[in-house]
C-alpha cells in the first residue's frame, strides 16, 4: 500500500509541474546569448500564466549542445520575421530563478 501511495503521490506532483508550463506563441522581439551560461529569448505575444517562479518575461535556455542549434534558429527565425511557438518546462532556470526555461520552440 505504501508502494501505491508514493507513486500515487509521484504521479500527482508530476501532473501539477507540466500543468505550471506556460506557453506564448508570437514575433521575437529580442534575446541575450551570453559567452557561458543560459540564453534569455523575448517573445512579443500573450503568454498563458507562467509557473509563480517566471517574473521575468524572458524565456530562459539551458546552456546545451541543443541550445547551440536553438540559438541558431532563434536568430534566423528574428531575420526572417518569422512567428515562433514556445512551450516552457514548468520550472524555472537555476542561473536566473526568475526566467522559466524552454521545453520547446515551434517555428512557423
């Protein structure tokens, strides 16, 4: 029984973190790509409600071999004018607490 509470439990705090991810679909109005440490992104259009850690209107991307290939994107993507999607984690980044970090980016 104890076994079944704990995943019980598990399951539920794993449910509320995904349901805190903010989403924001819009025009890039600017990003800071610093020479270590995480990327910020700034998109133009309305954001869902943000988990209670996001007060920043930055979007944060994790220092990663990914996010080299992401950062690329973003800076074309600004070029071009195109409108891009972003999904947040839920969680906000350890090197700017105030920023949720990005689970994925759409470009349309």
């Amino acid at each position: 029984m104890k076994r079944v509470h704990l995943f019980a439990t598990a399951l539920i705090m794993t449910g509320t973190s995904s349901a805190r991810a903010s989403e924001q679909a819009g025009l890039i109005t600017g990003y800071t790509i610093p020479v270590g440490g995480s990327a910020a992104l700034l998109v133009d259009g309305p954001r869902s409600t943000p988990p209670a850690c996001a007060t920043d209107p930055y979007w944060s991307i994790p220092d990663t071999v990914s996010a080299e290939r992401l950062v690329a994107a973003i800076i074309t993507a600004k070029a071009m004018g195109k409108t891009v999607s972003v999904v947040g984690t839920g969680n906000c980044d350890v090197t700017h607490p105030s920023r949720e970090q990005v689970a994925w980016i759409g470009f349309d």
